[in-house]
C-alpha cells in the first residue's frame, strides 16, 4: 500500500515511487489530483532525484500524459518535445523509450493541429528508428504506423495521394 511510504523521510527515492504510482491510478478517474501529485513528485524528483535520468523523463512523461488527458494539448505538447529531446541527447534516437516519447510527441502535435510536424516526425525519424531497432513487427511500430495513419486521415489537408502512401 502505498501509506506505508508516505512515513519515509522526503529524500526517499520509494516514497517518491510510491506518490508517482498512486498518481498514476488516480489519472484516470480524478486527473485533477494526479495532475497535482504529478506536479508534486517531478519538483521533488528535480530537488533530490535530478541525477537519475531515466526516472526524471519517466516523471515528465506521466505528468505530460495526464496534461493530455485533461485536454492541455499545448501544455503536453511542449513537454513531451522536452523529454523527447531529453531522450535522443542522453539515449539515442533508436533506443525503445527515445521511440516512445516520440510518438507521445506526435500525438501531441496532432492534438493542436500541427499535422505535418506530427507525420514528419513519424514518417522520417520514428518509424525508420523502430524498424531497424525493434522490427518491422514490433508493437511499438506497428503503433506508429497506426499513428501516422491516423494523422494522414485526420489532415484536413490531406490529399487522395497521401492517403494511399
């Protein structure tokens, strides 16, 4: 249960794992509580935590996945091009997470309208990636395939032509 951390000192790393799964319940079905305790726990990890890289960015993303679910696009978008970035410096643009975060980046981007960045992304960095590191049958790509799909149907823009790509 998660209470039984909440006794342990703020620099513990568990207390601070235990407050980012409870949040990540929470988003959900009250995504205004989790959004607060996500806010909470990346100021924590930023405070005591920044030398752990890897659980930095997974923060980022939890918070910036639950912006998304309560429709702060603008707000998700900025931060998923931030831990995007922060994956590609630290990780390499074919490494499973750098590939994940991108396409949270791309779902991002569709949700405000910038649908060419969003198929660039995908069609020219992220799905290059994932065929060559994962496979052309992973699920990861399988997923951006799907995604870039969906932005070339949802582009106002789009043409007869695009669609057949």
């Amino acid at each position: 249960c998660w209470k039984t951390y909440l006794g342990r000192p703020v620099t513990d790393v568990y207390r601070a794992d235990a407050v980012e799964i409870l949040a990540e319940a929470l988003r959900s079905w009250q995504p205004e509580e989790a959004l607060a305790m996500l806010e909470a726990n990346l100021a924590l990890r930023r405070r005591y935590f920044s030398h752990e890289i890897e659980s930095m960015l997974a923060a980022q993303s939890n918070l910036a996945n639950c912006l998304g679910n309560l429709g702060q696009y603008d707000q998700a978008r900025v931060l998923n091009r931030e831990i995007y970035a922060a994956f590609v410096a630290s990780l390499g643009v074919s490494h499973e997470g750098t590939i994940r975060t991108g396409g949270n980046y791309a779902i991002t981007m569709k949700k405000v309208g910038l649908w060419n960045e969003a198929k660039s992304l995908l069609r020219d960095q992220l799905l290059p990636a994932a065929r060559q590191s994962l496979g052309s049958n992973h699920d990861m790509k399988l997923k951006l395939d799907h995604n870039l799909a969906h932005a070339l149907r949802e582009d106002p823009e789009c043409t007869r032509d695009d669609l057949l790509e």
